[in-house]
C-alpha cells in the first residue's frame, strides 16, 4: 500500500506546492516511482495553474462522489489530482482521506499539497503518513510553521522533520542548528532561493524536468532518495572543494546525516 505524504506550514509563500511538485517528480523520474500529487489547498489550489492541467474534473469533485480517478491527469511522468480553482459548490473536505483510500494500492507514494490554512491543514493532517514541515529559515515564519507541528501531533500523525526552504544570505538567517533546537526536529533538506524555478514556472514543468542539474533539482534528488531508500548521489566537484562555510552556511552535512536516518527508517520498515 502506498505512503501518503504531505507537506505542510501555517504560512503562505514558503514553497509547500514547490516542494510538494518536485518531490512528485523526482521519486517518478529518478526513482521509477507511481506517484499521485494531489492539489489538497481547498481553497487556492495552484496545481493545475502550475502544470497547465484541465480543470474539468477535479478533487472537488472527487469530495462530492465522482470518482477520483476521473479526476487524476498525467503529467511530466507521475500523476496528478488537481483541484478547482473556483467552484461553486460546498464541499467536505474531511472526505479527503476515504477519496485517498481506494487509490493507495494503485501507487507508491501520494503526496499532498496543503494550504497555509489551519482548517485546511485538519483532513490533510489526518490523511497522511507522515508530514514534512516547510520553513524559510527567518524566527516569524518557523514559529507560525510550528503550528502546523503542533497540530500533527495533536492528530498523531509522525512528523519526520523540516525542510528549509528560499535560503537567501545565510549571515542573516537561522542556521540549521538553531532551526533544530527551536523545532526539536530533523532538517531534512536546505534549499536556496534560485532565479530557475520562476523559469520552470513559466514553461510549466518541474524544475527536476526542466534543469535536472540545478542545485534545487540535486536537493530534492537528495532528500527524494532517502524516501524511498536509496542510497544518495555523491556530492559534485564543486560541492567537495567549497570550505566549511560553503553556500548555504554552517552544519555542513548535518542534514545528510539526517537523511540517511530517514533512510534506515525504510529499511526497517523493509523488514
């Protein structure tokens, strides 16, 4: 039966559906994975405006009793449910985790976007496996992130750590230390603010798809290869020669130890 995934925060703008989006496409195309992405913002889906998918039939739909395979599309090698940008009927969305059910033996992995909304947040939450929490690394947005922590574990859904996300001038930012005694959890990935993923956008494909070599394309191949427990690509050239404090701070490697954590958690689960 397939995992179910989502990444969360309780703040707009941080990169959830990024995030979400390139680790659907990096587990189906660097790792042969079935993937279902599922657009779980309710309220502002951004998707399908993202991958220029149809919204003729949607998750919305899917809440109301259509199947949700009529609403699933594919795209750039994995499958996704976008959901409607305007709809014009009331849905329940605490029907997302029985519409995610019948599809679980159909893939490895589905993964959810979430709104940066904390009623939005409370079917997301209960339908996962497992959350990832998505920051930038500043004190205002990891605390309001938190509340989204604080909510997983109210629900008793496993937090498996953090993902630092738009890390811009490491000098005046919260170094990854800070961010795992403030957490008290896992940084699992860091991820510079990059002029590519405005590109990707605008030609409506992953930036995993449209610049497999991009340093947020390796990131994400890193953190996607510990999911699914395989073994993590060895750094480049540039990577080995940079000093301690290399583009994106202190710790340097701390979140590949982290990683690989992760990554005996799957072998376990093998067992």
């Amino acid at each position: 039966m397939g995992e179910v995934l989502a990444f969360v925060s309780v703040k707009g703008g941080v990169g959830k559906t990024t995030l979400a989006l390139e680790t659907a496409s990096s587990l189906a195309n660097d790792f042969e994975k079935k993937v279902l992405l599922v657009d779980a913002n309710f309220s502002a889906p951004n998707l399908g405006l993202y991958l220029d998918l149809t919204d003729e039939v949607t998750l919305h739909d899917a809440l109301l009793g259509v199947g949700l395979h009529n609403a699933i599309y594919e795209s750039h090698g994995f499958d996704v449910a976008p959901a409607s940008f305007d709809y014009n009927h009331e849905v329940d969305i605490y029907r997302l985790e029985k519409v995610l059910f019948k599809m679980r033996n159909k893939y490895d992995f589905i993964i959810l976007d979430s709104a940066p909304n904390y009623a939005e947040l409370i079917p997301v939450i209960a339908s996962a496996d497992r959350i990832f929490i998505v920051t930038t690394p500043d004190r205002i947005t990891l605390a309001t992130s938190m509340k989204a922590a604080k909510l997983a574990k109210q629900k008793k859904t496993p937090i498996e750590g953090m993902i630092i996300n738009k890390i811009r001038h490491p000098d005046y930012e919260l170094e990854l230390k800070d961010i795992e005694e403030s957490s008290e959890l896992p940084v699992l990935a860091r991820i510079r603010d990059n002029k590519k993923i405005a590109e990707a956008i605008f030609h409506k494909k992953p930036i995993t798809v449209y610049d497999r070599n991009n340093e947020i394309s390796r990131e994400v191949r890193r953190f996607s290869s510990a999911l699914c427990g395989t073994p993590e690509e060895p750094a480049g050239f540039f990577q080995r020669i940079l000093p301690f404090k290399n583009l994106i701070g202190k710790d340097i490697g701390k979140e590949k130890v982290n990683r690989q954590l992760l990554r005996e958690k799957f072998y376990e689960s093998q067992l």
